[in-house]
C-alpha cells in the first residue's frame, strides 16, 4: 500500500492543466487566425463561433494540410445548447488555398458531457488496398467535482470515398467516484489500434487493445492511502460490415459512446 497525498477535488483542474499544456505543445498549424479566416472563407461556413479546429500537414502529399473544423450549431433561442458539424478540409501549404472539403454527416453531440476539443489523428490506418483513413479524436470531459470524468473518441474517415468508417470509439476514459477529500474510486482506460492482415469486405480489420488500471483511495484529507489493482487487458477486433467497422456487441456499452 503506497500512502500519498490526494485531493479529488482538484483532479479535473489537474486534468485541464494536462491537456492544455499537451494542445500547446503540439503548435498547432492553424493557432492563426488570420489563416483560419482565410480558409474558411472559401467554404460555406457561416457561424464560426465556440468552433473547434486542428490542423495536421497532411501525410500523403505535404504540400497539403488537413484541416478538421467543428462548427457550433447553436438551438434557437438557446444559444447554450447545440451541436458540431464536422468538416474535413485539404489546403495548400503556400496559397491557402482550398482543395478538398468533406461534410461529415452526422452531428457531434456536446451536452453535459463537453466536447473540449478534437486532434487530427494521422496514422497509418489503412484500410484497404490504396486507401487509407483519417482520424479524428474528440476530447469530452464532464463538469462534476464528485464524479470527475472524461473521455477521448476516435472517429476514422474514408477521405476518398468520403465516408466514415468508424464512429464514435472510446480510446481513452477516466472517471472517478470521490467525496472530494480523499474516498474516491478511479478509473483509467487507454485503448490502441493495429491494423490487421485479415479481412473483411474488402477491408482489413482492427485490432483493439485495451488496458485498464483501477486504483482506490481511502483515509482523510491529510492522510489518503492509494492501492492499486493489477492493470487488466482486453482485445477485440472490428470487422467492417460493409459500411462501417462494428465493436463486438457484448463490448459496445462500455466502448460506444
């Protein structure tokens, strides 16, 4: 049993700070603004407000960047509540000039659960035989100071067919259950992806591999004890049906969002 100091209260404060400081390091090629409005300009996007944009050079021609703008569609007359569209764009490096775009169809929910903010995922995911998929990661996190929670999805697009072939994966989860002194029963979760040989449709499949680590925390506020379970792993693969990749369904509660 390892004694430490620990304060729940403070784990999404933490947790923020984290990820800040990992979104700044990244240098994100369209932190401009003036490059941002350049570019969008060209699209038919209207409202650019509360957006959420990342931007990567694009892996299969560099003279290109990928970039991946969420755009806040607000309810009316509830300008709180609302949903993202996602649009996949290409534009050249030297003119901003705008090659490609992609409407992705389906909304991006962001309710009690916020969508934070999103990172182009530009591994070699390749899906067939000369096509390769475009990640996108949306980063969510709750707002309760009991309950700390957040999550990272993995949605992969077929840029040449422009369709998307993995929806809504949960790569990465915390989530905590705490008094906000020190009793807290945590949680992490990291998933990673490797392409297979085998196939289906045509398709290669995924394999995911999951490890989980469950931690304990009892005492008082000035006297917490950490214990630590023994990680646990899991494997499964998705197979694409012909639309898109399915999760096992006695996985999908626990990886579908």
């Amino acid at each position: 049993m390892l004694k430490v100091k620990f304060r729940p209260l403070i784990v999404p404060l933490a947790l923020s700070s984290y990820l800040l400081c990992m979104n700044e390091a990244r240098a994100d090629l369209c932190d401009s603004n003036e490059l941002v409005d350049k570019v969008i300009a060209q699209t038919k996007i209207a409202n650019r407000e509360q957006a959420r944009i990342a931007c990567k050079i694009d892996p299969t021609n560099t003279s290109n960047v990928i970039m991946a703008y969420a755009q806040w569609v607000p309810v009316k007359d509830e300008p709180e509540s609302g949903t993202y569209y996602l649009t996949l764009l290409k534009f050249d490096r030297n003119n901003q000039l705008v090659n490609y775009r992609y409407l992705t169809r389906k909304a991006i929910v962001s309710d009690a659960i916020s969508l934070d903010s999103i990172e182009l995922d530009t591994a070699n995911y390749k899906i067939a035989n000369q096509q390769r998929a475009l990640g996108v990661r949306l980063n969510y996190s709750g707002h309760s100071q009991p309950n700390p929670y957040s999550m990272q999805l993995l949605n992969l697009y077929n840029l040449q067919n422009k369709q998307q072939v993995l929806d809504s994966l949960i790569v990465e989860r915390y989530r905590a259950e705490t008094d906000t002194r020190c009793n807290a029963d945590v949680e992490e979760r990291k998933s990673i992806l490797r392409m297979l040989n085998s196939t289906c449709k045509n398709y290669y499949d995924i394999q995911v591999k999951t490890t989980a680590q469950k931690s304990k925390f009892r005492g008082t506020y000035d006297h917490c004890h950490e214990t630590k379970q023994k990680p646990t792993e899991q494997i499964m693969t998705l197979k694409f049906d012909g639309k898109q990749y399915q999760i096992p369904t006695q996985y999908k509660d626990d990886y579908v969002y």
